[in-house]
C-alpha cells in the first residue's frame, strides 16, 4: 500500500448509518479480492485515520507511515469483518487506533521525540509539546477514548463498540480522559455525548493498492 501525495476529492457526507452500510459492502468486495475497492474503504475512513494520526505523530511524514499502517490493518483483516453494519466501523476503528498507535510508537523508539502535528490546538509551541506528550502518555484505554471519541469523532453508540463497553462505560472513560489533558487542551467535560472536536479530520492524500498487499 502506498499514499499518494495528491488530495482526494471532497466527497458529500452521507448518514453515520449508510456510511455504515456502505462499509461494510465495500469490504466484503475487498476479502473476496477486490483491490479496487478498497479506494471506497479509504474514502469513508479516511477522515477519521488521519486526524488520528496526526493527532499522535509528529509531522506530516510519520502521520502518512501511521495511517498506512493503519490502513494495511484494515486490509489484511477484511475478510473478518462483522456483516452488522455499527459492528464493522466499530471493528475497522479498533484495528486502525491500534496500529496508528504502535506505528508511532515504533517510530518514536528509533528517531526519538519530534515535534508535535497538534498546533491547532494551543496557543505556543510549548502548549503545543505538552498536548502531544500528554496524549502519548495516557493509559492506553484513555487515549484510545480520545483518539477515537475526540479526533476520529466517533458518535457514542459507535464508541463504546469499538471500545467493547456499554456507552454508560465509554463516556465515562473519555470523561477520565479528558478530565487529564483538560487544562492542556482547555476543553470541557463530557459525560453524554462526544462533541468536542480536538482537531479538523481531513481527507488525506488518496489511497493507492499496491501488488505488495
């Protein structure tokens, strides 16, 4: 797999439920080996991937390496994708937080710490660092809750499935979450509903198959 560095096209924003539906066809096509049709797989998930991978990397090339991993994952497990619609975006997300996670992690244990892609996000460079470490530092279930409650911008319903846990559970571990970065990030609490964007999701480069996968 390989990102190209051109922008893919702004597509219309369809319901959460036919997004849903959508997905789950497109990656049927894809475990019975249609490569083309994971360019439709990219386009749905795209916005979400990449604002988690900027969102815990630290420039614009190793966000692309996480977001490759990410969608490699995703990739190589479509043919045990969940037919339930909520149950397959719930399990595409899983896959890709946990790999945009290790990839940067891995990058991170080999080049050391680089500055942090969340600039947007506070008023100086070092707000700036203190965002990107202290989300790198949470505990792993936290910063999952985060990454796809706030930057991902995952509905609720849709939360606690990829998190494996009821909604009452899943709000409250983004509460913790944020109750830890909230005077980094100077945002509210939320207890009932995700709505506080951390960052803009953007579409990314387009997707390219390469014969490697």
């Amino acid at each position: 797999m390989s990102l190209l560095t051109s922008r893919a096209a702004p597509r219309a924003t369809p319901s959460p439920e036919k997004e849903e539906c959508r997905l789950v066809e497109v990656l049927q096509q894809v475990a019975a080996g249609d490569s083309n049709a994971f360019a439709a797989v990219y386009a749905i998930l795209a916005p979400r991937v990449w604002a988690m991978a900027e969102a815990v990397t630290c420039g614009h090339e190793l966000a692309e390496a996480a977001a490759v991993q990410a969608f490699e994952g995703v990739w190589r497990a479509a043919p045990s994708c969940p037919s339930d619609p909520e149950a397959a975006t719930a399990w595409a997300m899983r896959i890709a937080v946990r790999r945009t996670v290790r990839a940067t992690t891995a990058v991170r244990a080999t080049t050391g710490p680089q500055p942090p892609a969340v600039k947007p996000l506070a008023a100086s460079e070092r707000q700036c660092r203190h965002v990107h470490q202290t989300l790198l530092a949470l505990p792993e279930r936290q910063r999952d809750a985060i990454l796809l409650g706030c930057y991902a911008r995952l509905p609720l319903r849709t939360l606690a499935r990829t998190l494996e846990l009821s909604k009452q559970d899943a709000a409250a571990l983004l509460d913790e979450a944020l109750i830890r970065v909230g005077k980094v990030l100077r945002i509210s609490r939320v207890s009932s509903h995700v709505e506080t964007p951390l960052a803009s999701p953007r579409q990314g480069p387009t997707v390219a198959i390469g014969s490697q996968l």
